[in-house]
C-alpha cells in the first residue's frame, strides 16, 4: 500500500497528484497530516503543498474539460465527504490518462460517484439560495445565517452580490464558523470570535440590534406565509421534502 500524507487543502490534492505522475506512483490511501498511519504500509510520501505545481494541474484540467465539468470537480471538494480526496484522485488520474472525454461514462463508478456527489452539493447550493433570510440589523446591515449540509457558502457568493448589490450584508455558515462580509464594493471571508453567542445558535438576533423596522416586516411576512397556507391542501410529508427541517430554525415564517 502505498500512502500520501497531505494537508488536506484543494491545492494539496492537485500537488499530490502533480507528485504523482514525477514519481510514476499512485497513492492507494490519501491522509491528513494529522491522522494516524495504518499498521501496514509500502511506502509513506509526504506531499507539500506547492501553488505552482497546483496551479499547472488545475489549467491542464480547464484545457481537457468543460466549466460545467470542472465546476463538478469542485463541487465534490467542497462536500468534504470523507471518500471525496480520493475519489477526486482518481477521477483525475482518468482524466489525464484516457483519450476520450469520460465525464459523461456513467458505466465508469469513479465518473458515476464524482457526478452523483457533486449533484448533491449543486442542490443543497440552490436550498441555500430558497432558504436564506436576512436580518436588518440597526447599523444597515443585513444578516443571514444557515447550517448546510455541505461547504457551498462560497458558491452562493457571486448570487448575493448580483442580487444586493447596493447593500452591505454577511452570510453565515453556523456549522463550520465562518462567513462572508459584503461592504458594497468588495466580498471578504469572516469569522466571529464568539460563535456560541446566542445569535450564531438559534439564527435570531436580539432586539437591540435590530433596525427598528425589523421587528415589523418580519411579523408581516409571517402573516403573509400563514395568509396563503390552505389548511385542506396541507401536506406535511411534501412540506418537509421541499422545505426540510434541518433549516427551519433560521427561517423567519417558522419561528
């Protein structure tokens, strides 16, 4: 068995794959810097991050496949599901080596696992999009904050600020402590030194400091949800399916 040890970052994995075609050996198991070795191993390589080396795999990428295929690439990165850095290994390894394009085998389980994850993060991005609601605070600011299933905060980026453009707002990832800050001109990663101050937990900001009109549109759109319910029509099975409870405690028309 052969194992690369790297540090767990995008750029690593492209490293180690750029090592791996110098060396003409391929990793069996990829770990974390900081996770045990297994009891029997070949050949332990440590890789170290190198922008450059990065850098190169990833134009070679973007020249032997389309946006929507490298899209997919990250997509799977950022589900940071635990069999993803070596599946991505692989599927790029297969990328390089083949003659024809395989993003569209689906017989191929490595091309059949890296699209059925991406597709899964691609949708839990567009939840986001459906389910954040923001928060007026006293300074002008707007806040939204949300706890996806996977790393998509990033992708929702260029959406919200197309869509509010003229305003200052951040959004928060209340599972993984961190956010993004947009101050009308620029977008800037964030993270608050509390994050177990009531407001990160529960989603509701207190009173205070909240524009003093806040308190109002939000009673307002909880009527307006309450006034369009059909109570005949109701369909808790599909309402959960479409909406699912995993995002209602950040929702304004569920509190």
């Amino acid at each position: 068995m052969i194992i690369f040890v790297y540090d767990h970052t995008f750029e690593g994995l492209l490293t180690a794959l750029f090592d791996a075609y110098v060396r003409r050996t391929f990793p069996d198991k990829l770990l974390h810097e900081t996770e045990p070795l297994p009891l029997f191993y070949n050949e332990l390589y440590r890789v170290t991050t190198c922008t450059e080396k990065a850098e190169r795999v990833w134009k070679a990428l973007c020249r032997k496949l389309s946006k929507q295929a490298t899209a997919l690439i990250t997509y799977c990165w950022l589900s940071e599901a635990s069999e993803a850095p070596m599946l991505l290994m692989k599927y790029m390894k297969q990328i390089f080596d083949s003659k024809h394009s395989i993003t569209t085998d689906f017989t191929n389980p490595v091309t059949l696992a890296v699209t059925q994850l991406g597709r899964k993060v691609s949708g839990e991005r567009h939840r986001i999009l459906q389910f954040m609601r923001f928060q007026k605070l006293a300074d002008g600011t707007y806040f939204g904050i949300i706890e996806p299933l996977y790393n998509v905060l990033s992708l929702t980026i260029r959406h919200f600020q197309d869509r509010f453009a003229d305003q200052h707002w951040i959004i928060y990832d209340a599972r993984r402590h961190f956010g993004y800050y947009y101050d009308g001109i620029q977008v800037n990663e964030i993270a608050f030194t509390n994050v177990h101050q009531p407001a990160l937990l529960t989603g509701k900001v207190d009173e205070n400091l909240l524009d003093r009109e806040e308190r109002l549109y939000q009673t307002l759109w909880k009527n307006y949800f309450h006034s369009i319910c059909i109570r005949e029509r109701l369909n808790p099975v599909k309402h959960k399916k479409d909406m699912p409870v995993r995002y209602w405690k950040f929702l304004t028309e569920k509190n």
